[in-house]
C-alpha cells in the first residue's frame, strides 16, 4: 500500500516538475499533479483488472484527457496543456530503455518483447486521447447545435 502511495505522489510530483519545464501557469500546476495523480490511478487500477498493457493504457489516457478537457472547460484554456503534464507518468520509458538496451546487446527477442510493450503502451494512450478529444469534440457540436436551435424557435 505505501508503495501505491508513493507511486501516486511521484506521478503527481512527476507532472508538477514538467509542468514547471514547460513553463506551465504557475496558478495550473496543482491541476497538473492532480492530473499524474490520477492517470497513473487509472492505469494502477485498469493494469490489476484487465491485465493488459494496452488496454490498461488506453483506459488510462483516456482517464487523462477526458480529465484534461474538464479543466479547459473550466479554467476556459486549451486542454493541450493539462493533458501533457497529466500523461508524462504514463509514457513507457522503462520499456523503450530495455528495448534499446537488447538491441544494443543483441538480444533480438528481448528487444521484440520490449518493443511490442512499448509500442502497446504508446497506442494505448494515443488511442484513449482520440476517444475522448472525439467525444469532447462531440458534446460540443451537439452544445452549440442546441443553443443554435433553441434560438430558432
């Protein structure tokens, strides 16, 4: 348990510091660990459940910018931003690192292993982000027709 506590505060600390790289508003950056904080709950939870790497992340990255375009909305900035910051616990560099470690020794079959991780865990998040921009994008188009067509009447 204490370490799921401190995998949640070093994701949340994690996104403050590249907050702060990005020269993030400094008014956002509690946001932005919030945002680590909780994508790498979301993978946590969604790796022990569903045991996969992709679908874990997919889960996750949706997580992310579903909690990214909440706070754009909210704080009436872009979500780009939010979303950044909130994915980097995500990003699969240990399995990037041991994929171009094996290569460089060799291991062929190590390096595919790691690879098709890395891969699985890139698409994962890539694939969570476009499912929620889309329905963010959606719940907009259908907002604005609404109002459009309730000014008509």
């Amino acid at each position: 348990m204490i370490q799921v506590f401190s995998q949640l505060l070093s994701a949340a600390l994690g996104s403050v510091g590249f907050g702060l790289i990005f020269n993030l508003n400094r008014r956002y950056l509690p946001a932005a660990g919030v945002g680590g904080l909780l994508a790498w709950l979301a993978y946590l939870l969604a790796a022990n459940t569903l045991r996969s790497v992709f679908l874990a992340n997919l889960l996750a990255g949706f997580c992310t910018a579903l909690y990214a375009e909440i706070l754009a909305r909210c704080c009436n900035a872009p979500s780009t931003p939010f979303f950044i910051t909130a994915a980097i616990p995500l990003i699969p560099g240990s399995t990037l690192y041991y994929c171009m470690n094996a290569v460089v020794s060799n291991d062929l079959s190590a390096a595919g292993h790691f690879g098709e991780q890395t891969f699985l865990a890139a698409l994962g998040i890539a694939g969570g982000m476009a499912i929620a921009w889309c329905l963010a994008d959606l719940s907009r188009k259908l907002h604005a027709l609404a109002i459009r067509s309730s000014g008509k009447q």
